[in-house]
C-alpha cells in the first residue's frame, strides 16, 4: 500500500498500515533489505527505516545474520520476522485425553505433549489434569507461560459464544462447565474454546484435505459425531455455537455414533465384526472406536456389509449438510475413518447421489491432530488479529471470537 494512499487521513492509521504491510511481507517472504521491503510495499525507503525500527523495538523485528559475500564492502542489512517473539498453544480436550500443540508466530509447530484423562473423573479433576498437561508442555518446549499469546481449545458439544459447554454426550460432567473461564485462570493471554468439529474444520483448510477451499464440510467422526462448515473460508458456528448439530436428529444417523466399551489389547475380526454391527445397528457400541475399526480392514463380505450399514447411518446427515450448504469438499476425520479407504469410498457411493452437485469427499490428512491443529489456528488468528489491527481500540468492548477469555494480569495457577 501507498504510504499517499491515505492523504489526508488520520496519520496513526496509515502508520499502522505501513508497519502491517512491511510486517506481513516479512513473515511471508522472508529475509529482505529495506530496499527490497520498500519496493514490495510501495514506501519510501526512509519511511520503511523507521517501520523497521518501531517493529524492533515491538520485538517483532530482527537483523538477519550476514551473508556470505563475494563482493567487495558491507553488505545490505537484511531484517527477518521473528517468529519465536510469541507462541500459540492448542489444546484438544476430550472424554479421555489431552492433546497439546505450541507453535511459533509463524505457525510451526515447536513441540506437543499428550496425557490420558479419566473418562469418570469430574469436571475439576479433568480440568486440573489439563493444567497440568499445560505445565509438562511447556517444561518440554522449553516455551515460557508469558510467552503465550492465545490460547485455544477444542472439545466435544456445543460451546455458547462465553465458552459455557451448553451440551455434550462424550464427556462426563461437562454440560454447564465455562471452560473458557477455567482455563483462563492460568493464562494472562486470550483463551478461547470451541466445538472439535469447528477446529477440525479450520485445521483441514489450513493443512489438510481441505487446502485453499472456501466451502467446506468437516465430518468428525468419533465418539459422537459433529459436523464444523466453512463458508466462505469462514467458519459458521451460528448465534449460539450449535450450527451442524444436525446429529440431533435421530432420523438422520450422526448421534451417539460410539458410545459403550470394549476391553482388552486385542481385538480379532469377530470382535470387530460383532462391534462394528454394533454400531451400524444404533446398538451398544465402543468407547474404543480407533482400536476395533483399525482391524475391519481384515476384509471379508460381513466387513463389507457392515461398513455400508455404518455409511448408511451417516450419508443422510452429511448429504443433509451438503443440500443446505453445497460445499466444494466434504472431509471426514475422526477415528471412524480408521476402517481407511472402506469408509470413505461407500460414503461417496451413498452421499453423492443424495446430492444436487458434484462435491468431493475426502478423508482427513491430519489424523488425531486435526482439532489440536484447528486450535492451533484459532490462536494464530487471534494473534494476527493484534500484530495486524488497523485501529487503536483495546480488547474491551470488541467482538470477540467463540468463547474467548482474556485476563487482565497474569495468574499464579499452574
């Protein structure tokens, strides 16, 4: 952008224009000179000087080492975007692990940990069990609690726009907790929560099946089963976070798509089989959902058979989803999808036909990470939204994304 594009207008702004211009074009070009950084954004050079400075003095700016030259004389200053002046952390919260993420500001991935929850402990437990995962996290990255600048957390059910758990079936105890608000007693950053779907969703457009799309369905598929969309490369949660709980509908298939347990470290084909049926027939079914579908790719006409049932329960609420949204890409993630191509390609043979134009059906890319990943992004995006902000305004009174939390000061839990 011009630094005359704005003649006449409030100084300040065109100040913040310039230094998210020069700001952007480092983080996604590289190491450049000022000269180069005052070509690409169309300023001065004396004017991209002093932007450079005022991002260095932000810690948002650094000189790059020296390069190795054969020509004679100092060479160019060149400037780097520092990408570890920050860090987001995601966090994935379901009825029986925690999975954790940190990445840096320019969305690499510098380290995770994960830990087992007790599917039957109660909300407080569960909860002090994932600051404690925080703190084990952040001991192995190596990334200090002040350098966090968003937080974000993905979990089954619906999530109100405060970050109340307004309904869930997967995890005990969880209706009526203000998750947002739990997990922003341990940070002095935004913290936000949402549904895993929606995470899964902005994870799958980001690093997925789903890349450079606008319109896309995510298909969750696991304990229960929830949808997340993307319309217009925008998340759509609805006024009250339940948009795509069609799964509500009984008629439709997508409710309660697991739910039971199976024990023991060894599933054979009959177990699997009997287990599978299980779940096509809306019967008892598993808790362990990726153990007992990770062997129905033994084969076999009875597999076969059972796998299209299962495909059967969710093609009308996915079809559902597609009639209303008609999305470019539909992509099923979640441990049901660890029956592999079986799942996926009768999907596509009963989705499609239900369906008034051409959409395809992928599987996820992402494996287990994807909601982990989705708030990843969600924290990423809250941070550009203040290395980027074009206005003055602070964080009160601003619209804020679903269940965000922001403390005033930093707090001394773990």
């Amino acid at each position: 952008m011009s630094e005359h594009s704005l003649h006449g207008g409030d100084p300040s702004v065109l100040r913040r224009l310039n230094s998210a211009a020069i700001l952007r074009a480092l983080r996604e070009g590289g190491e450049s000179t000022l000269t180069e950084l005052a070509n690409q954004v169309g300023l001065s050079r004396p004017t991209t000087e002093g932007v450079i400075a005022a991002l260095a003095d932000r810690g948002l700016v650094a000189e790059a080492a020296p390069r190795q030259g054969t020509g004679l004389g100092r060479p160019a200053r060149r400037y780097r975007f520092r990408a570890e002046a920050g860090y987001a952390l995601g966090i994935e919260i379901d009825a029986r692990r925690v999975r954790l993420m940190v990445a840096d500001l320019a969305g690499e991935v510098v380290g995770g940990h994960r830990a087992r929850l007790d599917v039957a402990g109660p909300p407080a437990e569960r909860i002090a069990a994932v600051r404690a995962a925080v703190k084990a996290c952040l001991a192995s990255t190596g990334v200090a609690r002040h350098e966090l600048r968003a937080v974000a957390a993905g979990t089954p059910g619906v999530v109100s726009p405060d970050g109340t758990i307004v309904f869930c079936t997967v995890v005990p105890g969880w209706k009526g907790v203000n998750l947002a608000r739990e997990l922003a007693r341990s940070f002095s950053c935004p913290v936000m929560v949402d549904n895993d779907a929606n995470l899964a969703a902005l994870a799958e457009r980001w690093r997925g099946a789903a890349r450079a799309a606008d319109d896309v369905i995510c298909v969750h598929a696991g304990l229960h089963t929830g949808i997340g969309a993307l319309i217009g490369g925008r998340l759509h949660r609805g006024r009250y976070g339940a948009a795509g709980e069609i799964g509500m509908l009984p008629e439709l298939g997508l409710r309660d798509t697991t739910a039971g347990l199976i024990t023991g470290s060894d599933v054979g084909p009959e177990a699997a089989l009997a287990a599978l049926a299980g779940i096509a027939a809306a019967g008892p079914a598993l808790d362990d959902a990726e153990r007992v579908l990770a062997v129905a790719g033994w084969g076999g006409a009875e597999a076969q058979a059972v796998v299209e049932r299962l495909a059967g329960r969710m093609a009308r609420g996915i079809a559902a989803m597609a009639l209303a949204l008609d999305p470019e890409v539909i992509v099923v993630g979640g441990p049901l999808i660890r029956a592999g191509d079986l799942l996926i390609a009768e999907l596509r043979r009963q989705v499609r036909p239900l369906c008034l134009s051409p959409v395809r059906i992928e599987a996820s890319e992402l494996g287990d990470e994807s909601v982990g990943l989705g708030a990843l992004r969600l924290a990423l995006d809250r941070i550009d939204e203040d290395l980027f902000r074009l206005d003055p305004r602070t964080d009160a009174g601003e619209g804020r994304r679903s269940g965000e939390v922001r403390r005033a000061r930093p707090s001394r839990s773990a």
